[in-house]
C-alpha cells in the first residue's frame, strides 16, 4: 500500500486467500489439491462451503478476478490506471475480515 501499487495489493489479497483455502483443503481432506486458482471452486469442495456462499460469494467472485487479470500484460496495464487507493483500502479490509472468518472456522 504504501509503495502505491494498488492493483498489486488486490493480488496478493486473492493470493492470501487462495493459499490459506488451499491449507484448509490439505486439512480437511489430507490430499493433494487439484491445480486451481479458482477461489470459488476451492470453495465448492470444502466443509463449510455453504456457509462462505451465504457470507461472501460476491467477495469471492471480485477477488478471484484480481488472480485472472494480473496474468495479462494488456490487462495490467488498464487496471492499474483504474485502481485507486480506496479500492485497495477496501480490499485489504474485507480480505483481513474473511480471513478472519475462515481461521473461526477452524476447530
């Protein structure tokens, strides 16, 4: 945040999530996930799913966009200019607030 690259703070936003729903899965099922970046499929397959659908899918669905469109160069480029602080502000707050609601839901 502070080096003012704010589209880079919604990537690692989705990569916190990502990572810490993929530690869950391992958890959970004691396998090898399957190769995904989809949050929303990751999602799909554990415990609680139905819970974090009621909570947060809208949530979901705009940071997994955030993994998708940082991988192309055209991409980044338009929304970096579009990006603004107060998005990035929001994003990290919610991201914090939904980790937090995922580590509750570990016993």
């Amino acid at each position: 945040m502070n080096g003012k690259r704010y589209l880079y703070v919604a990537f690692l936003c989705q990569q916190s999530v990502e990572k810490y729903l993929k530690g869950i899965y391992v958890s959970e099922r004691n396998e090898t996930l399957p190769y995904t970046h989809s949050l929303k499929s990751l999602i799909d397959v554990l415990s609680f799913k139905d819970d974090c659908h009621k909570k947060s899918i809208d949530f979901i669905l705009k940071l997994n966009s955030y993994y998708i469109t940082s991988r192309y160069d055209s991409a980044i480029d338009k929304m970096t200019k579009n990006f603004k602080k107060k998005q990035a502000e929001e994003l990290y707050k919610q991201t914090g607030e939904f980790l937090k609601w995922l580590k509750s839901k570990l016993n």
